[in-house]
C-alpha cells in the first residue's frame, strides 16, 4: 500500500470512529421519581443480581434493606419507599468507583441503549452519575471500555432543582451500541463534595477526559435507582414496516391467499 493510500486508510478509519461513539444524553426530572416512566421493562439485565467485583466498596451504612441493594438496580422500579433505593458508599479513593459490579449475559447481545438513572429525595449532589462502563465478548475473559459517562458537567450546582437524573447512551451513528456482548461491567463513582456540586472522581487530570476540572474528587456517592440494558430488536434489520410487511406475508401464505 502506497503511503498516500495508507493516510487515506487511516483517514477513514479516524472518520468512521468519530461518528461510531455512544453518545449519552442526560434528562433531569424535579422529583426523585418524575423519570420513572422511562425506566425499561423486562430489558436485558432486567431481574438479574449484579456480582460484585474486587475493589467494590460495599454501601452507604444508611442502605440497610435488602432490596435497596443490587436487587434495586434491576428491578424495573425507581426509588423505594425507604428514600435509600440504590444509595452506594460514600469516601472511595480519589480515583476509584464507589461500586463495581458485573452482568453475565445469557448469550451474545447486541446493544443498543444503555441508561443509568439516579436520584434523591433530597434533590442534592447525589442525583448526578458518573459511569464506566466496560464490555466483554468473550465471556468476561477480557475487558473493552465502552466508555466514562458523567451525567454532568463538573462544577454544575444542584440546591433543590432536581430530583432524578437519566443518562442514556446510544450509539451516535444509528448502529449498536456494542456486538456479541456476553458481559457487562459498571463502575459507578461518587459525585459530589456535600455541596451539591458535581465533580469528577479525580485529583488533577481525569484519565477518560483528559482534562483536570480544577474540583478536588468527588466523595459523595450517588444513589443508583435502575440500570437498563436494552438489546437491539431482532432480527436487527427489521424496521417497523418491513416486519409488519413480512408478516403480512407469511399470514397469506399459510391461508393459501397468494402471496
Ligand atoms: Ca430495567
Ligand atoms: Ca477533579
Ligand atoms: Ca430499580
């Protein structure tokens, strides 16, 4: 390959990445609940108990209900009655995730969305999110990083305002969000300072975005209210029409009524 060719290989490839990146977009809601209704039902991860990794820093001390707990993540719902649903410890390491944790798939899926949603009662730092999201496709043997998602810009101030937050993530270019994936990895990292201001999880520069939003770590930590994982429908070409179209024709088919 001549060396012109080689730069407009390159030159390509460089464009098909920047169009093919998730691309989250965060929805605020008053109330811890007002975003409940876009919360997914029987998603891919739906009903499913996390496992949790090593350097999983447990629960805050006031999450004392069973099912505030990994249950909570994947049970369809928003917050609990108890006001705690979902509620991660607080103090991680400048730098590390409060809560790490992993879904085994049953078989290979490809995605197409991903949303995270958050919230407090008490409508303060706590209903930002700060996600990293890893996934595997060959049965948790090894990693990708799909990518860090802060459902804020650092520095963004919550006094009240805000009850609920939902990232979703989607892939910009219209495709899957991610192929054949068979596991799933979040690592969810505290968000705020008790002021209710959120920040990065990082003293100086943030590894994932390559820029130090002069805010020292975060070290209060969010509360998780549900994790959705949907699967791109299949078969994944189907569009709307197209499928109501096949159908129609294999139901004049089976009744002998043309084709
Ligand atoms: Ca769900
Ligand atoms: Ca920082
Ligand atoms: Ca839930």
């Amino acid at each position: 390959m001549s060396r012109l060719a080689m730069f407009a290989a390159l030159t390509a490839l460089a464009v098909t990445r920047a169009l093919a990146a998730p691309t989250a977009v965060t929805t605020h809601g008053p109330a811890s609940t007002s975003l409940d209704g876009g919360i997914l039902a029987g998603d891919v991860i739906s009903g499913k108990i996390a496992t949790e990794l090593a350097g999983d820093t447990g629960w805050h001390g006031a999450n004392s209900d069973p099912l505030d707990k990994l249950p909570a993540f994947t049970d369809d719902a928003g917050m609990r009655g108890t006001g705690l649903t979902g509620l991660l410890n607080d103090f991680p390491a400048a730098g590390s995730p409060a809560k790490r944790i992993q879904y085994d798939l049953a078989g290979a899926t490809d995605l197409a969305k991903i949303q995270i949603l958050s919230g407090n009662n008490g409508k303060d730092g706590r209903v930002f999110s700060t996600t990293l999201i890893s996934t595997s496709t060959n049965g948790g043997t090894s990693f990708t990083p799909l990518g860090y998602f802060q459902s804020d810009p650092s520095g963004t101030m919550n006094a009240g305002a805000i009850g609920s937050t939902l990232v979703e993530i989607a892939e910009s270019g219209g495709g899957p969000l991610a192929s054949d994936v068979t596991n799933l990895r979040f690592e969810f990292f505290a968000v705020d300072n008790t002021g209710g201001q959120m920040r990065d999880p990082f003293d100086g520069v943030n590894p994932y975005t390559g820029a130090d939003d002069g805010l020292s770590a975060a070290f209060v930590s969010p509360l998780i209210l549900e994790v959705d994982v949907l699967a791109v429908p299949e078969p994944a070409t189907c569009v709307l029409l197209a499928c109501a179209a096949a159908a129609a024709a294999r139901a004049r088919r089976r009744t002998g009524r043309g084709s």
